[in-house]
C-alpha cells in the first residue's frame, strides 16, 4: 500500500499483449512512431483494422498541438483546450498509450483525462534495448537525442506565481542516461536551489541504475547532491509519487522545481504529483528531439490504473 497517492493506482505488467485482450468498449489514444519499435507495435496497427472507430491515433504533433485521425479526417485540437481533447478521446474508459508520444501531449492528455473521463489507463510499453552512442561518453552512453527544444512548460503546467522565497526552493531531478540534461535544466535557475536526485531503482534492466548514476556523477559532484539520492522503480509512477511527497514532507514550505528526465513512468508520477500541488510546484522540461532507431524490440507492457 502506497503511502501517498491514491487507492485506486494500480499497475499490471505483461507481455505478449495482442488486441483481442483489450477491453471492447475502450478508446485508446496512440501514435505509431516508426523511429521506435515499441512505439509502432503491431497491437494498435491490428486494432485500426478491426475496429478503427475504438481507434484514436496521433498522426502528428507540435509544442501547442495535436493532429489525430477520426473517421479517416484529420483534427487538429490544441494541447491547452481541455474541452476540445475531451471530445476527441471520449468520457468513458480510455487508454492512452504515451510510448511514442511527447511529454508535451501525453500530459495535457492524462490532464484531461483526470477531468472528464470516468475511467483511465496509462500504457507504456518498455524498450527492450537502447541504441549505443557512436561516440559514448562519460554523460551519454545511448543515443537517444538528436537535440533539445529548450527549457519550456509542458502545455497546462505553466505554473505562473514561482515561489514567494527562491532560497526556500529545491530542485528534484529525475535521472536518466543524458547526464547533461539536469544541468542543463537546472542551469536556468539563479541561484540554483539545493538538488534532490532520484533514481530509478530497480531499473528496466538490472545495470540500469548503475549506468544512469555514472552518466549523471559529475552533476551530483558539483553540486554536493549524492547524499540526498531517493530511490523509485523504474516502471513505477506511483513510487515517484511517493518519493516526491516525501520530499515535499521532508522540504515544508519549500516550493518544488521538478525535471522529470528520467523514465517515462517517472514522468507520469510527477505529473501526477503536479497536477495535485499547483501552487508550489513547477515542472521544468527541455523537450528532446528523439533520435530515429533510439531502441529496439518491446519488452514488459505497463498498464497503468489512474482512475476508476
């Protein structure tokens, strides 16, 4: 039983998941990223022929938009206009699939989602492999961006108050295998608050998290954070939740500067966790441009109990 968070987040893991095991009054939002193998599975390009009205794919997206495919139309809906995405991804039972999605559209979605749908179900599909860097180094072992869009809000999340006192902030940085971008990110505040690392451990793979604390060793170094690493799994949103109310537990009054780079379902929690602290959190994101063949092969499918 998780300390915080609420009853209802649950997780289920499979493989070998195929359409027919999918709930038949379901709609499920997906985008069949061919860069990626687990974000082109062959599960949805079944489900557009069997049942293409239960279908909702992302065709393309920008940084304030969406374009999904209905009844063989495209609709372009933007990203802060909850009304409009509720009407395209339906109130009842919804899965959403943000393997091949960015943060800056699978979180409006989950937003909206929360909001106006009775039931929600988070999918994320674990690459099996990462693709190795040509030229690896202590920072980067797996090429896995071509470049950064910049520090920006996800659309929705712009937190506009900032906090009342910089010196009572701290900065809660997840770790993943680009060990520039915490300091990237970080670097846009001045002064830099106190940092609170977290790591995915248990990790997707057993040396995960090794790897992940080596490519981000110099950054906890400079500024003296390594003792303050919390732990999360890897797959697990609702651990991230936990840590972070933890952290705001342990920081009180302190507003949260939150870099959710790590994995995906690390992103999810923070998300999750900013969605139910508006007023002292801001979520900070540099947007990567993933890199074409990043990962190879599908491995565990996480399912991923929101609401109802």
């Amino acid at each position: 039983m998780l300390a915080y968070g609420s009853p209802e987040w649950t997780t289920t893991r499979v493989r070998g998941l195929q359409w027919r095991d999918l709930p038949n009054q379901a709609r499920f939002v997906f985008a069949l990223d061919e860069r990626e193998e687990r974000a082109n599975p062959q599960i949805w390009r079944d489900g557009l022929v069997a049942d293409p009205s239960r279908c909702i794919p992302i065709v393309s997206t920008t940084q304030s938009s969406m374009t999904v495919k209905l009844a063989g139309s495209d609709r372009t809906v933007g990203l802060t206009d909850c009304t409009a995405i509720a009407d395209v991804i339906g109130t009842e039972l919804v899965f959403i699939d943000v393997s091949g999605l960015p943060h800056s559209v699978w979180a409006p979605l989950l937003r909206t989602a929360i909001m106006f749908s009775k039931t929600v179900r988070l999918m994320y599909f674990e690459p099996d492999s990462y693709r190795y860097h040509a030229s690896p180094s202590s920072v980067s072992l797996f090429d896995l961006s071509s470049s950064f869009l910049g520090v920006q809000p996800l659309p929705g999340f712009a937190n506009l108050l900032g906090p009342r006192d910089e010196t009572s902030a701290v900065f809660v940085t997840f770790l993943g295998f680009e060990g520039s971008r915490s300091r990237q990110v970080a670097m846009t505040l001045d002064p830099m608050p106190k940092v609170i690392p977290v790591l995915g451990l248990p990790g997707f793979k057993l040396h995960y998290p090794q790897w992940a604390l080596a490519c981000n060793q110099e950054f906890l170094e400079e500024n003296g954070s390594e003792s303050r690493l919390r732990y999360a799994a890897a797959s697990c949103p609702f651990e991230a939740y936990a840590v972070l109310s933890e952290i705001r537990r342990d920081n009180p009054g302190s507003y949260i500067y939150l870099a959710p780079i790590g994995t995906k379902p690390h992103a999810i929690g923070a998300v999750l966790f900013a969605l139910d602290n508006p007023k002292d959190t801001e979520i900070m994101f540099d947007h990567p441009v993933k890199s074409a063949g990043r990962s190879t092969g599908v491995g565990t499918i996480n399912i991923y109990q929101i609401k109802g």
